[in-house]
C-alpha cells in the first residue's frame, strides 16, 4: 500500500543530506565545545559557524544573541517564564492569543499561578487578532507580548510587523513562536522588532529535539536550566552538535529561493484540494482562508456531518496520514482550542475538521490520490 505523508505540521522527515551531515559529524566530532583540547576546539567550530549560520538568516544583531535548545518547547518556555521572572518588579501583566501553541499556553498558565495576569486576546473566523485589541490591552505594567507567527493549526499568519511597532512603543518584550513559520518564511527581526523568537529544526526537515532561541541582546535573564556555563551562561548543558550541525544543513538547503518555491507549491496543492473536492461535489469548508501571506503548508477543513476521528481512521487505514489539530494535543479528548476560539465551542467545525499540512516531499500526485480516497471515504 502507498503511504502519503500529509502531517509535515506535526513534523518533517529529515532531509537525506541533513542524515549524511549529522552521521559525519556524529563520526569525525565528538568532542565536547566547552573543553579547550583538540577535540573541543573542533566542535566549538560547529557550533560557532552553526551560530552565524542561524543569526545571518534572522537578521540578527550579532551571532552571540542565538541561543542553541532542545526545540520549540524550551525555547518558548525560556522566553516566556526567564522574561517574567526578570522583570516582575516592573510589572506583571502578560499578553497573548487564546490561539496560542501549548508551549505558549501552559507556561502562561503556570505564571498566572505565580501571581501574574494574563490577557489572552480572541480571534476572528480567519484566526486573527485585531490590532485594537492589542494596543486596548497594552498597559504600563506589561512586560511582554508573545504572538505566534503563523497557526500551527489553521496556518494564519498574524501581522507581525503590526504587532511589533505596537509592542515596541510600549514597556513591554515581544516574543513570537516561530516555529511554523521558520524555514518557510523570510524573517526579519530588526524590521519586525521581535525581541524574542522561538524554532525547532524538526519543522524544516532537520532533526528532533534541537532548536533555539533568538534573544535581543538587550534583553537579558536568568538561564532557566541552571548548570554549567554553556551557552554563554545562558543554557546549561553540552551542545548536541551532530542535532545542531544537522539543523544548520536544513537551514542551508533552504536559502530565500527555495523559500521562495516551497510557498508557491503549496499554495497550489491548496488550490489543487480544494477544486478536487468542489468537482468531487464534497460538502466543505475552509477554517480560516487560503491567500497569499498564510502559512502556505497548512490547510484546515471543515468536512460536513463528518466525523473527525472517523475520517482520521479511515484516511489511516487507505495509507494517509493526516491530523486533527497539534500533534502535541492530538491523543487528547479535548477539542481544538484553535477552533474553538476562532467559532466557538458548539460549532460543528471543532468536532468535523481535519488539518493537512504540505512537506518538501509531497507532490501533486499525492494530493490527487487524496481527492480520490477522501471523496470514496465520505461518499461511503
């Protein structure tokens, strides 16, 4: 049976040459960065070209403000708790989405548990925030704004250059969770004013578990992960330089042209989809809108009185892997929190939608054959 791949939101395959450079280094580099022998001195190298590698594709100050972690989790709850807990004599007033990823969430949570208050702003029916709200939000005791870059579910991409010349005006920090958006959009954080910005390189075909956080030099905190000295004094632990020289091959494979033809293609396999099942005569609709700027590897949809779970199963069983929301929340009962903030939680949509999300790998072919199954499955 052929198996189709249409989770790359979840997580990508890891790219050929990105094994290649990781088992090289993994066999030539063993040493660890922190020591001054030999063997150190060549994984500082790694880990210093790697560095420059990853500010250059930011537009980063220096190379010094990227700070190498274990992925998305780590980087968001890094920016999110060492903010707070550093500037909790200025205020203690927080603001984000009710959209948010679970890494940005449940740290909120847990600050709001430690005394702080949080705004979490709504969202329209194409998972936006209004600017309004925010500036309305915005108060001289807040101290940060963390805002995704684009819907890990529905793929809305909020206006982050808006967003940052608001925060930037004001006494607060912006941190956005791009991990999403990174390796499929241009990022700018001097255009864009974002003081705090969080990855995974798993999202961009580079390996699991590694990732890492952009942060201005001008803001500073206490390290989270208290240890060695690693990092600058910023995050203990030894780097994982065959994962971070991995991370940086992705990098590499995807300068701004492939970029540039990634969110073309996708775009198309959207178009492709969304006219197959049309001609099909499928009952659908799109949760949140397909346009140029969203997210180009996600779409949501809405299949009428279809079951979710049931689709899922059955898209499964004929070789296709799909998804129901975050991969992070999926073996939970719960409904999605993207959808129910975007049409509330008695809409049909929370219950009867299924997220695909597009990869390097995927081809027209395999959207085809999705039509052609999914039309078979619903009319079933």
């Amino acid at each position: 049976m052929k198996h189709i791949y249409l989770d790359n939101a979840g997580t990508t395959p890891m790219a050929p040459a990105v094994i290649d450079e990781m088992s090289k280094v993994m066999k030539t580099t063993f040493g660890n960065a922190s020591a001054t022998n030999y063997y150190g001195r060549q994984a500082r190298t790694i880990l210093d070209q790697s560095r420059h590698v990853i500010a250059d594709s930011i537009n980063a100050n220096n190379d010094n403000e990227i700070i190498f972690t274990s992925g998305g989790t780590e980087s968001d709850n890094t920016a999110i708790v060492g903010t707070a807990l550093a500037r909790k004599d200025e205020g203690r007033h927080l603001i984000t989405t009710s959209v948010e990823h679970e890494a940005v969430l449940k740290p909120m949570h847990f600050l709001e548990e430690q005394g702080f208050e949080v705004t979490y702003l709504p969202v329209d029916e194409n998972g936006q925030i209004s600017l309004a709200d925010l500036k309305h939000a915005l108060r001289d005791d807040t101290i940060l704004v963390s805002i995704m870059m684009g819907n890990n579910e529905v793929g809305a991409k909020m206006p982050i250059h808006e967003i940052g010349a608001i925060v930037a005006d004001s006494n607060a920090w912006f941190h956005t969770d791009a991990v999403q958006a990174y390796g499929l959009l241009d990022i700018d954080v001097q255009a864009d004013q974002i003081d705090l910005l969080s990855t995974s390189a798993h999202k961009l075909n580079g390996p699991k578990m590694s990732g890492f956080l952009y942060r201005r030099s001008e803001r500073n905190f206490e390290p989270l992960l208290k240890g060695g000295d690693q990092e600058l004094k910023r995050r203990a632990g030894t780097e994982n330089i065959p994962a971070i020289a991995g991370f940086t091959k992705a990098i590499e494979l995807n300068p701004a042209a492939v970029k540039a033809e990634h969110r073309e293609r996708y775009y198309g396999f959207k178009q492709q989809l969304t006219s197959g099942l049309q001609d099909n005569g499928i009952e659908f609709e799109v949760n949140g809108k397909i346009a140029d700027g969203e997210l180009p590897h996600v779409i949501n949809i809405w299949f009428k009185n279809q079951k979710a779970a049931v689709l899922l199963t059955n898209l499964d069983l004929k070789g296709i892997s799909a998804s129901a929301g975050s991969a992070c929340t999926a073996g939970s009962l719960e409904p999605s929190h993207v959808l129910t903030a975007m049409f509330g939680p008695n809409d049909p949509r929370v219950s009867e939608s299924l997220r695909f999300s597009f990869g390097a790998y995927t081809t027209s072919e395999d959207i085809a054959d999705l039509i052609q199954i999914l039309t078979e499955i619903i009319k079933k």
